[in-house]
C-alpha cells in the first residue's frame, strides 16, 4: 500500500556513495570514508551564517592539525578529524536547536558511536581534551567568521589558537574533500 511505502522511504537516505541507508538501522558497512569526506565538504559549518563558506570538513581537518600541533596522541587526533562525523548525515544542526531535540541529540550519539565501530575509533564519549579543543576552536572561529560580532555568545573571542590560519582564503568544497580523505586514509589505513 502507498502508506507502507511512504513509511519505509522516510527512514531511507541514499548518500553520495550510492548506498541507501535506514536511519532506524545504520550498520558499520553502511559507512564509508567517502560518504563522511563528501557529506562534510558540503555541509556549512554554523548553518551556512557565516561571512563566506566554512565546511564542517575544513573545521574538522584544522581541529585535528591544532591537536597534533599541540602534540596530543594519534588517537586523539583522529578523534578530532571525525568528532563531527555524524554531520556528513545529518547535517550541522546549531547547538541551541540541537538541545531542545533530545531525539536529535540521541541519534547523533548513535551514529558516531556506528562510525566510530566502522572507523576504528572511539567517538563517544569523546575525551575531554578534544571536547576542549573544540570548544575553542569554536570561539577562535567566531572570530574569524564573525567579524560584525566580535564578542561571541559563548565566550571572549581567542585571537590566538594553536593553528594560526587565516579565514581570507576560506577552502572549496573540493579542496575539503580532498584533504580530509587524504587524512582519513592517513590515519585510518584499513578504511582505504
């Protein structure tokens, strides 16, 4: 009946790889590093409210060279590459929204805890130096991306993070793509 076709398909999502995935049922090899590098490039970091485009992947990437610049483990800074992983399906969904949808914040656990099974890491709970880490990441960003809104919601803004990139030349969607798979491959050899 159409009514069971419109339920089954509301649970589906096909992603840039090809495959389908059911959302009640993500399995380990229903994740691919291609679909992560892919999803991420193309999901904007705050919503898309920033000055120009930030991926989640270029945020991911410049959070694990600021860890491995500040010379935590390999681990961690695997942790850092993927702690937004998640995002590459179901998309970044700003934090004061994601708080009141307790059912949002359920899957997202859920999922990176499957991509983390299918990676070889542990995503959840992360440790709480990379929580850290990206917390200041995020006020570092905010001044950066932000410049109308010097004084940030979360915080004083930090001037000085430990990957002193500039946000004039913000990277494509390709140009994110590319790195994080060239990281992923790098640290996760078995995903390749």
């Amino acid at each position: 009946s159409l009514g069971f076709w419109f339920v089954t398909v509301k649970r589906l999502m096909r992603v840039y790889s090809g495959r389908i995935l059911d959302v009640d049922d993500v399995r380990p090899q229903d994740i691919s590093v291609d679909d992560i590098c892919h999803g991420l490039a193309n999901t904007p970091r705050y919503n898309g409210h920033t000055d120009f485009p930030y991926s989640v992947a270029q945020h991911s990437v410049m959070l694990m060279w600021a860890a491995r610049k500040l010379g935590m483990s390999q681990e961690m800074q695997t942790q850092c590459l993927l702690h937004d992983a998640a995002e590459a399906y179901m998309g970044d969904i700003p934090s004061p929204w994601k708080a009141r949808w307790p059912e949002a914040q359920k899957d997202e656990v859920r999922l990176l805890e499957v991509i983390g099974e299918a990676m070889g890491v542990k995503l959840h709970p992360l440790p709480k130096q990379v929580k850290e880490l990206d917390y200041s990441m995020r006020l570092w960003e905010a001044y950066h991306l932000f410049p109308e809104a010097r004084q940030d919601p979360w915080g004083p803004a930090n001037t000085d993070f430990p990957v002193m990139l500039t946000f004039e030349q913000p990277w494509g969607r390709l140009e994110s793509r590319i790195t994080m798979k060239q990281l992923m491959l790098q640290v996760l050899p078995e995903a390749a």
